[in-house]
C-alpha cells in the first residue's frame, strides 16, 4: 500500500521555503543565487526519491522515473514570484517527490522555469 509521509512532506515544504525565506514568505526569483540553490535543493530531494534529476540548460529540473513505460508526470515550479508565499510553486514540486517515493517506478518529477 502506497504510504504518504505528511510529516516528512511539510518538514521539506518548510525546507525549500527557508531558501530565499523574506518575511513570511519567499524570494526566490528566477536564475538569482536563492533560485539556483532551490533547483539543487530539488534535485537531491529527487535522488533520495530514487529519481534520476537532471538540470537543464535554461534551469528546468527534471526528475525522471527508472521505469521504460508510461509514468505519471507532476510538478510545478521552485523560483518565485517577487516576495510569494512559501507555497509558491514548492506545494507542486514536493507534492510530486513525495508521490514518486510512495509509488516507486511511476512518477517523474518536473521544475519549470
């Protein structure tokens, strides 16, 4: 049975937000050195979810399933909007690592820029 860690979810929602953390929210604005450490960020967090991450050249992070066939795609986006709330983007992208753990071999995992 596939298990969703809520605690492990929000410790690493909590995680990304402290990156680029301004007020009560984030600032993380595309290719800034806060937007740069939140894609390495994700792409750890994709590798320890047993993703195979990689960057591309205008910064999308993807985090692509071991298996050959159809797998479901998720995600979202780690940079900001200036001064957003901590869940700009990030709900999308954790969610995502977290469903590619619970259900190994059928999820891949995107950022976009």
């Amino acid at each position: 049975m596939p298990n969703i860690d809520g605690v492990r979810l929000l410790r690493e929602l909590r995680a990304l937000a402290e990156i680029g953390k301004y007020r009560t929210g984030v600032h993380r604005p595309t290719y800034s050195a806060a937007d740069i450490e939140g894609r390495a960020w994700t792409a750890e967090r994709m590798r320890e979810a047993g993703l195979a991450p990689s960057i591309d050249g205008i910064g999308n992070v993807l985090g692509r399933s071991h298996n050959n066939g159809p797998a479901l795609l998720l995600g979202s986006h780690t940079e900001t909007q200036n001064h957003a709330g901590w869940l700009d983007g990030a709900l999308g992208v954790v969610y995502g690592i977290e469903v590619a753990r619970a259900f190994p071999m059928t999820a891949s995992v995107v950022t976009s820029r």
